[in-house]
C-alpha cells in the first residue's frame, strides 16, 4: 500500500470502492464495480451499472482458505443466466482491489482466487469466492489402479493431440437439444473413435462451450455423437465445432490407439480381486511359484 493511500485511509473521510475482474475460461475478462459511476485500470473497464455487490471478506493468517462471495443480477449485459448455464463461470479467476475511486492509482489488491459454488434465483446470482489455497484442498499424488489417472494430452500423457488425425473439424447438421448431434460426412473414422473423447463449439452464440462424448455410433449410414448431458448453449446447423478422439484409460488402448505406452500412467498389472481370494488347489502347479 502506497504511503498517499494509507494517508488516505488513516484521514477518516474516504471515497472507497470495491472493484472485481472477473476471466472466464474462454478468455473474456469481465470488470465490475460497486462505485456509482465507471472505472478504469490495468487496461480493464469496471461497470457500475451490473447490480454487483460483495460480502465481507474474510482472511486468516496461515493456509486456511480466504473465503467471500459476490452478489448481483442477471442480465444480458453483465452477467447473463445463458452464460451461468453454459459453464462459462465455473472455475474462472477474480481479482479484487480496494479503491479510491477519486484517484483509481490508489488502490490494493484484497482478494485472488477463483469462483467456486455459483447459484442462481430470482432473477439473480450468487458466487462463492475462494482463495489461492483452495487448491491445497485437492487430492494429491497417484492413485494405484489399473486404468491410466492422466488426461490424453496433458502433461503426464504428453500425447500430442495435434497430430492428424486426432482433432477432427466440421460444422453442425443436425442437434437435438444440444446434446445428440447427427453428420453425414464422417464414415472414414472408425466407429466409437470419439467416445470420451470432447465436442467443442468454435463459433456461433455457444463458442466455447464443450461436452464429454458418451457414446459414438453408425446408425443407417449417420454418424450419431452423443454427450453425457446437454451443452445448454444455443446450437444451430453450420456452427463450427470440433471432435476430439475420446480415451478409455485402458492399457491396450494407450498402446494400440495412440503408440504412447512408455507415458501410461496406470498399475495394469497389479493383481486383481480374483488374486486376492485365490488358494491352492489339488490341481493346481503348488510349486511356489506367483499366482499371477
């Protein structure tokens, strides 16, 4: 804190604001206030017409996880419920500053974190803030099983999606409540190539939005690309979207479908439940030698 702001704050009579800066995942950043007119820095525009307010916030000395929560209304122009629904808010990172609206270079950064728990009622939001140690609350290290614990293409697969192939690109022809979609023009991939694979829109009112593949098949000569559940984003015939090839975690998969063996990240061999509850038996070998 500069010595003119902390000069500011000690003189009893402040012209106090909050500011938030808001960067959903697909990249827009987003700046809000709660000041009755509109502020700028960091090369980010804060509204003060949004409705946005905050709770008090709270911080504790060590790793316990600072905690607050924003408030405000649902609008087009701001925060919009197509947007919540869409996914586009879960996950994305805030900033917050204390500011001397009359001169905005007085300011502090209070809070950086990521937006956790979001609801929606009434016409309005509430979203749950959580600071930078909330990620010491994930689970860490591996887990010994036998089906791979990466995701293809992350740095532990190291799988290099970009390779042809892999990512394969087209337009909607057909959809059904965003989440059955339907080509005519994909018979040269194999059949169930997508499944777990990621649908991503790339253009259109939904860009952006992605969904996980449940299921990939032939039907009477059409390709049909099932989600797991719905997009909820507007799709229309001739967005542009994406195909990504789906992993099912497997050994012989991650050896035979991507070469990538060497970065598996599975235990295949570890003895199964059958192993564990094994005996010897009158026929059997009884040499001492593994049961596996």
């Amino acid at each position: 804190m500069s010595d003119q702001f902390q000069a500011h704050l000690d003189s009893g009579a402040t012209t106090l604001c909050r500011c938030w800066a808001v960067t959903r995942r697909d990249g827009q950043v987003l700046g809000f206030t709660d000041h009755d007119g509109a502020l700028a820095f960091e090369g980010i525009s804060f509204r003060a017409n949004t409705g946005m307010s905050a709770r008090a916030l709270t911080q504790t000395t060590g790793l316990s996880v600072d905690n607050t929560e924003a408030v405000g209304a649902l609008s087009d122009a701001a925060v919009s419920e197509a947007d919540i629904l869409a996914g586009r808010y879960d996950g994305a990172g805030v900033k917050a500053w204390l500011v001397n609206w009359a001169n905005p270079d007085d300011r502090i950064v209070q809070f950086v974190g990521e937006i956790g728990e979001l609801m929606r009622a009434g016409g309005a939001f509430r979203a749950e803030l959580r600071g930078l140690t909330e990620i010491l609350n994930q689970p860490q290290g591996r887990v010994y099983q036998h089906a791979c614990t990466a995701v293809l293409g992350d740095g532990l697969c190291r799988f290099d999606l970009g390779q042809s192939g892999y990512v394969h690109r087209a337009q909607v022809e057909e959809v059904d409540a965003a989440r059955v979609f339907r080509f005519t023009g994909l018979n040269s991939y194999e059949p169930r190539l997508f499944e777990a694979g990621l649908l991503t829109l790339t253009s259109g009112p939904g860009a952006g939005a992605r969904g996980v593949i449940k299921n990939d098949r032939y039907i009477s000569g059409t390709r049909v690309v099932e989600l797991w559940e719905s997009l909820r984003v507007a799709v229309q015939p001739g967005d542009d979207l994406t195909l990504t090839v789906g992993c099912d975690k497997r050994a012989a998969t991650c050896r035979s479908k991507f070469v990538n063996f060497e970065n598996f990240r599975g235990f295949p061999h570890i003895p199964g439940e059958d192993w564990l509850i094994s005996y010897p038996t009158k026929g059997g070998a009884n040499d001492g030698g593994s049961l596996t």
